[in-house]
C-alpha cells in the first residue's frame, strides 16, 4: 500500500507530462516513511 505513490511518480512524470513539485515528492516520502514507521513499531 505504501509503494502506490512510489510507482505512480513516474507515470505521472513520463506519461502524463505532469512537473513533479516539490508537495509532490514531499508528500510521497512522508506517505512512505509514515507507513514504515507504523510496520516498524509493531
């Protein structure tokens, strides 16, 4: 579930043409890293 906006970055990027902001990037990682916090504290 985590690696959704991982894989969708660059669909986005090379497909769609769309600019990757730095909100875009920001909010991956923290999407990332909040799922990995929550699997590690478990």
């Amino acid at each position: 579930m985590a690696l959704t906006p991982i894989m969708l970055l660059p669909i986005t990027y090379f497909f769609l043409k769309e600019p990757l902001g730095p909100r875009t990037v920001l909010g991956t990682v923290l999407a990332v890293s909040g799922t990995a916090l929550i699997f590690l504290a478990v």
